[in-house]
C-alpha cells in the first residue's frame, strides 16, 4: 500500500473528526456567511509527486478556497429554488459516502441498497398523498434529468403508438409536445432525446397575469393535430409565479383525446403538504410521469431528485432504459435491477439522505417547513405592497415572490439594483423576465429561514435602494 495512503487509513479518525470539526464551523457561521462573492482569481495549483495527505489537503482547500464558499444553503439565500440540508438529511449524505454502494438490485447477491431506495420513494409517494401502488419511481440527479427520464419513456409510447420503436430504431419524423411555460430541463431534455427543442408547440396561458395553460386554446392545438398521439408538459408550479395547471381540466381532456401526461413538479409537488394548498394538485395522481427535486424544499444535498412513472408503462420504461447488450444482468422483469429502469449505469445511494430526513421529521416536519416558506414569502410580498419603490408583479401562490422596481424611471435598472443588493451578501435572489419586465425572483425553500431573515432582507433592500 502507499505509504501516505496508509498514514491515512491509520489516522482515519483524526481525518473525519477534522473534516467534522471543519464543517460544524461552516454550518454555525452559516447566517454570517456572505451570499455571495465577487469573483477573484486564484492561482492554479500543480499536482505534486508524492501528495501530502488528507489532513494538508484539507487545510491547503480551507487556505484557498473557503471564502469562495457562499451560504447557498443558508437561510437567505432566495436565488433560484435552492434548499439547504436538514441535521438528519447531512447525516444520511454522509454515511451514502462512507456505505458508497452502486445501488442497483434488490435480490440477489452483493450489493441490494436499491430495497432502501425503492423503500423511500414509497415514503416521498405517502408525502405527497399519491398512490404508491401506482408509480414506479427512482433517484437521479436532478430535476433536469427526472424530466430526462419521465420524457423519455414518454418518446418511447409516442413512437409505440405509431408501430415504432424509438429506442432500438432512433428518432425520425415529427414527434409532437405540446406546452405553454415549460421549465428549461424540460426544453434542454427535449433536446436530448432528439425531439428538438425548438419543435415544441407552444400553447398560450391563460388570461389575467396567470402562468397556467389555458385549456381552451390546448384543445384547440390538439385538434390541429387530427387524431396524433402526443405529450403534454405541464406544470405544477411555474418558476416565476408558482402556477398550476388545472389537472381536473387537463383530466377532462384526457378522458377525450389520446396523449401521455407529463407533470413538471419539481418543487410544486410539496405543495401537497401544506393541507391549505394540497388543491393546487388536485387531479395530478391520474399523470403518466412526474418530476419531483428533492434538492429544493425536501431539503437534502444536491444531486437528488427523482422521478415516478406509472406502472402500466413499465415494459416502455424497459425499453427506453434496459442494458440488452449484457446479459449477465438478468432479466429486468424477473430481477429487478435499476440499470433497466433509469439512465445512469452507476450511482450512489442517492436516496439516503432523503430516507433520513423522512424517518427524522415526518410528515409534520414538513408541513412545518412548507408552511413557514410559504408564510415568509407572504412577509415579503407584504412589505413589497406597501413599499413606494417596489412592485409586487404577482399575486404570491406559494413560496415564490416575482417582484420590480416601480416607475418607469427604473424599468431599465432593475438589474442593475440585483447586482448591488447581490453583492452587499445579506440575501441573494436572481433576475428574471416576467411580463415583458425585468423583474426579481425570491424562492422561499430552505428550513432555517425564519421572519427575523426576512427582516434582515427588507433592510438591505432598503439599503439598495440608495445606489438608484
């Protein structure tokens, strides 16, 4: 063995307590942590002969790297929808590291941690109040790829429904996708399936500052296609806005029309916790496919999300997935085995984290954490309302409040304003094109935040205000 390997494996301890003592310090700081920091450059390092062991690795990276670190997972951190991890979600996380299996099977020999994934997406499927007789789901990476794989086995039943086989065949001819406000993991997944991303048919919204699709003109793009097969992107909570479709009127024209329904739920789904605002998915249990993000409210570390298709497809899901060429994997009907089911061969026990976090705070846990998003969102919109200089651009459906600088003496400057309330490192949001208008985005998710940050927001709000 390598001798400084070796001086590791003997010092096992000391390395993890430091790595331990070294991540308690970022977590306690967390709230004083900046936001955000202005790029500056840093020396490249080369890579040494012998190496120097964990314990200077670990303090050569806190030399160089540690203000380069933002509070991304902190309590005022607003920009795009990002969590932060629970105690109990880190602690999964870790022991995924430590464990480090492939997780694949769940019979047979060797290693069989996909019974504990399988076991979670029945957890996450009890959350959200869906049958979990239903769906088959599993981990990946991201949003992005739970859109990936849900529309994947969606191109594989459009081309079933016109005799071919699109995964053993390639993609030809027209693939119809209907959506009005898609999110970009689902327009870049398009592309990646071949669809083209720019072949999507855009249906329009409805009337009256909404981001739902508006049924009326859905049917009549529907109709326009004669009879076509096709799939329909939805959305269970648009980014701006937080908007539902209407899945009850979406239903109705299921019972009518033939098409594969897809749900983009990515944070919206844990609207369902919240018994005030389960209504907004009313209906969303009848989808073929659906996206979920647990890396946004469920609140664990990045990489994780997964996907539910319904069982009924699942010879589809096969098809668009399984490793035909290796036969030394069994059959994927008879031995269940991931590999056949999703599109990575190899990967970690992405569900541990969120097994932890489920068994650790229930279901009460995450109303609460719901709850309070949802009530700090508000906080902010009030005060939006009642400030002369900002404008709220819509009303606040959930966690999300899409906001301006009012006058059209600052309709040009909105961004500009970002940048200087951004770079002050108290709270981060990011911009956005709303109506036509440069707008702001703040995405209430994470479990610490509390009224007292969004406080400490208004004030630098306040104080940005002054560089207009």
């Amino acid at each position: 063995m390598n001798e400084i390997l070796k001086e590791d494996l003997k010092n096992l301890e000391l390395i993890l307590n430091q790595v331990k003592a070294e991540g308690l310090e970022f977590l306690d700081g967390i709230d004083r942590r900046p936001t955000s920091v202005k790029n500056r450059e840093i020396a490249n390092c080369d890579l040494e002969e012998y190496g120097s062991g964990a314990l200077a690795a670990l303090a050569e990276f806190k030399s160089r790297f540690d203000e380069t670190i933002v509070a991304s997972t902190g309590p005022r951190y607003w920009g795009f929808v990002t969590g932060g991890s629970t105690p109990a979600a880190i602690a999964g996380d870790w022991l995924a590291t430590v464990y480090d299996q492939n997780t694949q099977t769940i019979k047979g020999q060797g290693d069989i941690s996909a019974n504990i994934e399988l076991e979670t997406v029945r957890l996450l499927l009890q959350l959200l109040g869906l049958p979990d007789e239903d769906y088959l789901g599993g981990f990946v990476t991201g949003a992005t790829m739970s859109n990936f794989t849900c529309l994947a086995v969606a191109r594989q039943w459009l081309g079933m429904q016109n005799g071919r086989d699109i995964a053993r065949e390639g993609v030809s001819g027209t693939l119809n996708v209907l959506s009005a406000m898609p999110h970009s993991s689902s327009v870049k997944s398009l592309a990646l399936l071949g669809f083209g991303s720019q072949n999507l048919i855009k249906v329009k919204v409805m009337p009256g500052n909404r981001e739902a699709i508006d049924l009326n003109d859905l049917e009549k793009q529907i109709s326009k296609l004669k009879g076509q097969p096709f799939i329909l992107i939805s959305s269970g909570g648009t980014v701006n806005t937080v908007d539902f479709d209407d899945f009850e009127g979406i239903l109705r024209l299921k019972d009518k029309y033939h098409f594969w329904w897809h749900i983009d739920a990515a944070f919206g789904a844990f609207a369902a916790c919240a018994p005030a605002y389960r209504h907004l998915l009313k209906g969303w249990e009848e989808a073929d496919s659906i996206t979920v993000d647990c890396h946004k409210w469920l609140n664990v570390p990045y990489e994780n999300a997964f996907f539910l298709v319904k069982k009924e497809h699942r010879l589809l899901q096969i098809a668009s997935f399984q490793n035909s060429n290796a036969p030394y994997l069994g059959d994927p009907l008879e031995n269940f085995n991931y590999l056949n089911f999703l599109p990575e061969n190899s990967r970690r026990l992405k569900a541990l984290p969120a097994w932890f976090s489920l068994k650790a705070y229930g279901a009460k846990g995450y109303q609460d954490i719901v709850e309070s998003c949802i009530a700090r969102a508000q906080e902010l919109a009030a005060f939006m309302e009642e400030e002369d200089a900002f404008e709220l651009l819509a009303p606040v459906r959930l966690n999300t409040v899409c906001f301006s600088l009012k006058g059209e003496a600052y309709k040009d400057q909105v961004f500009e304003y970002l940048r200087v309330l951004n770079d002050k490192g108290v709270v981060f949001m990011t911009p956005t094109i709303y109506d036509g208008r440069q707008a702001i985005r703040a995405a209430f998710v994470n479990w610490r935040t509390t009224n007292d940050d969004v406080l400490i927001a208004i004030d630098s709000l306040r104080q940005a205000l002054k560089s207009l």
